[in-house]
C-alpha cells in the first residue's frame, strides 16, 4: 500500500531570500563589469548596499505577484516586462528618496544625462528591460516551482515518477 508523501512549495520567505540573493549578486556583478569598462579595472571591484538586499527582495516580491495577475489575464512577455520595468523605477526611486533623508543611499545616478533627482536614470531602462525578462524567465520561473518533501533513498522508485506532487497520478 502506497502512502501519500506531501510536498510543500518553498515559502514567501524562502523565495525573498532567493531573490535578495539574486539581486545583491547581479548588482555586485554588474558594478565589478561596470568598473572595468569604464576604468578597465581588472581587479573588478564589485560592490552594493546592505540595503540593496531587502530592496531586491521585495520588489521581486511584487514582481511575483504582477506575474501572477498579468499572466492569468494572457498579458504578452513584452508588455509584462515593461510593468516591471515601470515598477523597477517607481521601487527605486521610493526606496532611494527614503534613504536619501537618511544619507543612506547607496546610488547616485546624478552624473547620468537622464537622471531624476539622482535616484533613478533613463539611460539604464533597457537593462532593467532585459533584467526584469530574464528575472520572470529563469529566477522567478524556477524559484516558483521548489518543492520540500519526504527524502527519497537512492535506487529506490519513488512516488513521484508516476505522481503529481498534490498526490494524483500522471498516468491517468
């Protein structure tokens, strides 16, 4: 007799964590090639902000839940990605002005010719585009589809090779 195994989907905590990771990685990656392109510095000094790790994370967040409402509604991937790119700029231009009154902010875009109040440029809407794209594409597709359950022993079958994670059975 076969016993139902439960599958859990990773928490809302779980995939914020995933998404602050992503984000604070990307951002380190993306100043260490900014530096070399501009100062071809072959140290590729990366850096960001502590704060750069919940900003990351609950913007993704939403992003998540734009996903889902977009999605069941047929929105085409280009149209979503410019949401998100919308909401990027709305996210990063709040949170900045916040930690800006606290001489917190760790951007300053005022050197940019399409800058607003140093907190938010015109000249990178492309690459948070490409990064919000790629963002539902890859780090949100996948993130979303994590499942805990019951440790399987090597070389024995298990349950969910013929078995749907809510337990019905794909053979049918």
């Amino acid at each position: 007799m076969e016993t139902h195994q439960s599958f859990e989907r990773i928490s809302t905590l779980g995939r914020f964590y995933i998404y602050a990771i992503h984000g604070y990685a990307t951002e380190v990656m993306f100043t260490a090639l900014w530096e070399f392109v501009v100062n071809l510095n072959w140290k590729f000094p990366g850096n960001t902000s502590v704060w750069s790790f919940p900003i990351y994370g609950l913007s993704s967040l939403m992003c998540e839940k734009l996903y889902i409402y977009m999605s069941a509604r047929g929105v085409p991937l280009i149209v979503r990605g410019l949401v998100y790119t919308f909401w990027t700029y709305c996210w990063e231009f709040s949170t900045g002005y916040i930690l800006k009154q606290f001489g917190a902010c760790p951007w300053d875009y005022t050197p940019f010719h399409g800058d607003f109040m140093g907190l938010v440029t015109l000249e990178y809407a492309p690459l948070w585009f490409l990064g919000a794209i790629v963002h539902e594409q890859l780090i949100m597709y996948y993130s979303r589809r994590i499942f805990f359950g019951p440790a399987v022993e090597e070389g024995t079958k298990r349950k969910s090779d013929s078995t749907l994670a809510n337990g019905e059975n794909k053979n049918k």
